[in-house]
C-alpha cells in the first residue's frame, strides 16, 4: 500500500520507541519523512537508513520542533504531515517533584507541542494531518504517581480540538492518541511498573510499538478524513 505517495511528514522524537515505528511506518506508505532526536544520533542515522531503504527520503533534525517543521518544509518542499510525538515522563509523588521537573516536562510534553504545531499550521499544505501523543494517563491513572505527567498530557486535549476547529477549513485534521502501556525504553514491558500497568489493560498485555504507528498510518490517510478534534485510545482497553 502507498497511499501517502507525494506527501512529506515530520515526527518529533522519532529516533527510538513509538516515533521509530511511525517514521518507518509512514515512509513504507509512501511519505517521505524527517525525524527530531536530542541525545542518540546512532539510534536517529539508524532510523534514517530504514525510511531510505523504503525508497523515501529521510531526515533526522537535532532541532526544537518548530525549526524542525521549517526544515522539513523547505528540505521537502512542503510539510503534509506533522507528528507530535517527542515526550518524556517524570512520574513520582507529587511531593517529589521539583520545579525542574515541572519546568522540563511543561517545555517537551506541551511548549514545544504548542510551538510545532504554530509552526506547522503555517505551512501545511491543505489535507494535511496534525497528530498529538496524549497518554492514557489522561483518561484512567489508576493509581499514583502521575500528576505532572498526565497534566502536561491532558493539556493537548484543548490543543487540539481548538486547533481543529481553526484548521478545518483548510481540509487539515488535528487529532490525539492515547497510547496505553507500550513497550519502549520509556515503559518497558520488563521494567519494574509493568505487572500493575499489563493488569490493568483489558487485554492483558502491553502493546507494541506497531500498533500504536497502525493507528497513526489510519488517522493520516484519507480514510480518516472526516476524523478530527477527536481524541482515540490505543490502550488495550486500559481506559475501559
Ligand atoms: P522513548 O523514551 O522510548 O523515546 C523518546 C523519543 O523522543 C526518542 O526518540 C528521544 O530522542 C525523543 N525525545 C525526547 N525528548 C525530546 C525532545 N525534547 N525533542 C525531540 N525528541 C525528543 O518514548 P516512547 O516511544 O515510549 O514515547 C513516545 C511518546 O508516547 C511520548 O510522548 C510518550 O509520552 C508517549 N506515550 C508513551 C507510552 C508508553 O507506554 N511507552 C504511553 C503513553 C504515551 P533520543 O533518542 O535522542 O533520546
């Protein structure tokens, strides 16, 4: 299948876990696709190499993710897909947490989602996909340790149905995902955290990275074009 053929796409934070999968997955549909990192260029050039071999063009970008939109647009000539992707989670007591933390999170999980999507909302081309990563955090904790975490999250639900409603106009949808426990090196499916979170789907497991960048190959395609403001779970029921 290559239904995305001609389109060009950005995924902040795609040098390892969820992003990883959705830039590849993305290229081997077609697009030609640039990713951010910050610290890991191995993990970045390994993931570039892999959307090459599809045939695509890829990019890796060390870069805030508004530059990196510009980037992307100029390198590609046109920006049709942006990817929301880049997050980090400080989880803990809330009494735990520092200003540092509050400040760090705040600037990846929200500021730099804000400030990519101003950028983008100025150079997609019409039809284009605004995709955000929430968490199911937002909408089941199930117990503690999540506040900073899961308010930073929740903060892309008004970013996105109002981002909705300004770009529609234009055919560009703006939707978030809701990954449940996904086995990365953020949420490993060995790590000490894992027994509560596997219990806690109704599936019983964690889910993969593929399955969440399944979703995401959905919510871009034309398929999905009368989807948007909309916020969906890939959380194996983790919410339900
Ligand atoms: P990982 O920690 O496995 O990967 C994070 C990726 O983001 C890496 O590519 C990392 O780059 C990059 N990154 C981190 N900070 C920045 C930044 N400031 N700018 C650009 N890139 C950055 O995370 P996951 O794949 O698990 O998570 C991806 C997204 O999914 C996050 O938003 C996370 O909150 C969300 N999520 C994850 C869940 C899970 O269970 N895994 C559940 C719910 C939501 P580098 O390689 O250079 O370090």
């Amino acid at each position: 299948m290559s239904s995305l053929n001609g389109r060009t796409a950005l995924v902040t934070g795609g040098s390892r876990g969820i992003g990883a999968a959705v830039a590849l997955r993305l290229a081997q549909e077609g697009a030609d696709v640039a990713i951010t990192y910050v610290r890991n260029e191995e993990a970045a050039r390994e993931v570039v190499q892999k959307i090459e071999s599809t045939g695509r063009r890829g990019l890796a970008l060390r870069m805030d993710a508004a530059g990196a939109v510009e980037r992307t647009a100029e390198e590609f000539g046109g920006l049709d897909i942006l990817v929301n992707n880049a997050g980090i989670g400080v989880l803990g007591p809330i009494g735990d947490l520092s200003v540092e933390d509050v400040d760090r999170t705040l600037d990846v999980n929200v500021r730099e989602v804000f400030l990519g999507s101003r950028a983008a909302a100025g150079v997609l081309r019409d039809g284009g996909r605004i995709i955000s990563t929430g968490s199911g955090l937002t909408q089941y904790a199930g117990g503690p340790g999540g506040t900073l975490y899961a308010m930073s999250k929740s903060a892309l639900t008004g970013l996105t149905k109002s981002l909705a409603r300004e770009l529609g106009g234009r055919g560009i949808t703006v939707n978030l995902i809701h990954p449940g426990p996904i086995d990365t090196d953020l949420n490993p499916a060995d790590g000490p955290y894992a027994e509560p979170q596997r219990a806690g789907t109704a599936l019983g497991r964690f889910g993969t990275r593929d399955e969440v960048a399944s979703l995401v190959a959905y919510l871009v395609s034309e398929d999905a074009g009368y989807v948007t403001g909309a916020e969906i779970g890939v959380d194996g029921g983790h919410a339900a």
